[in-house]
C-alpha cells in the first residue's frame, strides 16, 4: 500500500509535499485555485469592518461612559427625593398625631359642639363617596 501512494503521489507531482501534513497539503493546493485579485478584495472588505466595528466598538464605550455618569447622577437625585418623601411622610404623621390630639382635647372639653361639627363634617364626605360609587 505504502509503494503505491508513492508511486501515486511521483505521478501527481506531491512528492515536494512530502514533509507536510495533509492539511498543509490542501492549503497549499486550495491556494493555488484563488484568484490573487479576489483575496486582496477580501482582505480590503475585512480590514474596513474591522475599522467600523473598532469605531463602534469606541462609540459604544463612550456610550457606556456616559450612561454611568447619567446614573450615578440619576442615583444621588433619587436619593436626595426619597429622603425628601421620607422627611415629608414624618411631617404628616407628626401633623395627624397632632391633629388627632386637638381633637380630642375639642371633644373632651365641648362635647356637644365637637359632635355636632362631625357631623356636619361627615354628612358632605358621605355624599361625596355616594357620588363616586353611583358614577
């Protein structure tokens, strides 16, 4: 068997392909099938997409930059609200506390006139619910 592949490849000429590997062998052998023109083309299209994507590349790390910077100050904004939200919901639970000590000191000191007032207070939320629940 070994004979005849020597024999075969003194045929075709390969015998100067002796020391390569068989895929050495088709690369070479491919090579010599492309047209030097088309391959220069190739490499010219290659080396513009490696440009744009490099540029790309560059646009999107500006991109990014940016994008932190916007957050980190989105961040502190948001911060400084919650905090405000925070102290304004203590302002009205220190107002409502207060509020519902006023009331009852007014109800425990003019009983009467508390309730009548709350009643008339009470009597236009009433209507008001009635209203929203009819439409």
């Amino acid at each position: 068997m070994e004979n005849f592949m020597s024999m075969h490849e003194s045929e075709l000429g390969f015998e100067c392909f002796s020391n390569f590997t068989p895929a050495e062998v088709f690369v070479q052998g491919c090579a010599g099938f492309t047209n030097q023109h088309d391959i220069e083309h190739i490499i010219r299209a290659q080396k513009q997409m490696l440009q744009r994507f490099e540029k790309t590349n560059e646009m999107l790390v500006n991109c990014n930059t940016l994008s932190q910077i916007h957050l980190q100050k989105a961040n502190v904004e948001f911060k400084k609200h919650a905090q405000l939200l925070n102290d304004v919901k203590k302002d009205l639970e220190n107002i409502f506390k207060r509020i519902k000590v006023m009331k009852a000191k007014a109800a425990a000191q003019y009983p009467h006139q508390f309730e009548d007032a709350m009643n008339k207070i009470q009597t236009p939320i009433e209507e008001e619910d009635e209203k929203s629940k009819e439409g």
